[in-house]
C-alpha cells in the first residue's frame, strides 16, 4: 500500500511495485490522478486497489485499511509516502500551518500504523517505511512546520523499529534529499543540489526497504554532510549557515531593511 499514490513518488513507487507484479493500494485525496496513477499499474503488470480519502482522516484510514483486508487479507509493507508543507517564516508565526502540516506529516503516518500493526504482529511479519525528510535534521530557514514535523515522524519511527523488531515487524525511515515532485517544482532548482529525477528516487527507495535498511537516504553527497555533519554542529555554528543560506535565498532587489537581518 502507497499513500499519496497520486503524483511524485508515490505514484513512481506504486507503478514500479507494480511492473514487478505486485497488488498495490494506492490512497489520494484527488480522484483524477488516483484513477490514472491506477490504470498505471495496471498498464505495468500489477494490481490496483483505488481509495479516495486523506491519510490526516482517521476514519477514512480504517475504512482503507478494512477495504485492503477484504480484498487481500492484509498487507506485506505499508509505503507511507503522503506529505507536503509550505514555507512559513516566524516573523509571522502560524500555529495553523503548523497543525495542518503536523496532520499529514505526522499524524497521518501515525493513523496508519495504528491501523497495521496489530495484523503485522499477529502474523510476525510486514514491513512500515515512512517518507521522511533530510529536512528533519535540523530547523531549515522558513521551513519550521515542515522540519518539526518530519523531526517528530524520524522519532517516532525509531521508537517503534526497537518495539516491533521483536515481533518480526521491520520499520524503515526514508529520508531523501531533492526528488523532482509537485512539492519540489515550487522551488528554485539552483537552490536544490543533486536533484534527482523521481524514477531514480522511487528506485532508491523500493530497494532501500527490500534490503531491510533501517534508514534509507540518498544521495549521499547530500545526505551524508546534513546527517553527521551539519546535524552535529554547535547551535552557533549552524545559526551563522543558515543565515547565510536565507539569505542568499533573497531576490536582488529586496528591500535594504529585509537585507539587513540577520
């Protein structure tokens, strides 16, 4: 099963499960794309099972789920792909960009594994991989929902991948760095280094979780500096980087007052 199976990589992922032959739900809120990211996987080999909802609706979840379990019995891995976020500087501080950003980020993983679980341990075996972000390392310029939310799911996941490894369940994170996507395409692509394109980005990602990785990211020319190095820098340190980085982000004619802060 593939949340936000109706564009990027969630679509890729679902498309490429399926020209390897396996029944696939797919979940989306929006109805034209989720019929064609379905008649895609059906067109490479695979089987499709269409639900409309959204992952931050916990009813709509339970019926998915009750929906997967009459048609299939039960799932082998649970691909929780749906996300986004907009930027948000705190200089005007959103406690509803926040929440909304929390919902499908966080809680909309949270309300499926609670939905799973239970089967996968009973059957001591399925696989929960959850798309998180690189940007859940640390608090990015104007991204702070986005990066408290994917820093709350990288959390999460990691307590659950000790609990249930006992019981034959095997959580993965996914943190990928720039992977070209509806989400990616409002961004400058001078701003985005190693940008892949979304084919190879759903490659890395099915084979990350059918090697049984406890973390997958990639590229590593990005992944490797903002995991180990960038992660760990002193607070004074990072804060000079980043402002710096915002920066440099600025249009050539702001105005000097947005020029001078720092």
């Amino acid at each position: 099963m593939v949340t936000g199976a109706t564009s990027g990589l969630g679509r890729e992922i679902a498309v490429q499960l399926g020209r390897a032959g396996w029944r696939v739900a797919l979940t989306g809120r929006r109805e034209p794309q989720l019929k064609e990211a379905a008649a895609a996987v059906r067109q490479a080999g695979g089987t499709a099972l269409e639900l409309l909802g959204s992952v931050s609706d916990p009813d709509a979840v339970k019926a998915h789920y009750a929906l997967i379990k009459e048609a299939w019995g039960g799932l082998d891995w649970a691909v929780l792909n749906a996300g986004g976020g907009d930027k948000n500087n705190a200089k005007a501080f959103s406690a509803a960009n926040l929440t909304s950003t929390i919902a499908t980020n966080l809680f909309g993983v949270a309300y499926w594994m609670e939905a799973v679980i239970p089967d996968m341990v009973a059957a001591g075996s399925g696989t929960v991989a959850a798309v998180s972000s690189l940007a859940g390392f640390r608090g990015l310029p104007s991204r702070g929902s986005y990066c408290a939310s994917k820093a709350a799911l990288n959390t999460m996941l990691e307590s659950a991948r000790i609990d249930l490894r006992p019981a034959g369940v095997r959580v993965v994170t996914v943190c990928p760095g720039f992977v070209k996507s509806e989400l990616t395409d409002r961004n400058n692509p001078a701003q985005m280094p190693f940008l892949l394109d979304t084919p190879d980005g759903a490659r890395r990602i099915i084979r990350g979780i059918a090697e049984g990785r406890r973390l997958v990211h990639f590229p590593w020319q990005l992944s490797l500096p903002v995991m180990y190095l960038l992660h760990n820098l002193p607070g004074w340190a990072y804060d000079r980087i980043a402002a710096r980085l915002e920066r440099s982000k600025r249009p050539a004619d702001a105005p000097a007052e947005a020029a001078k802060q720092p």
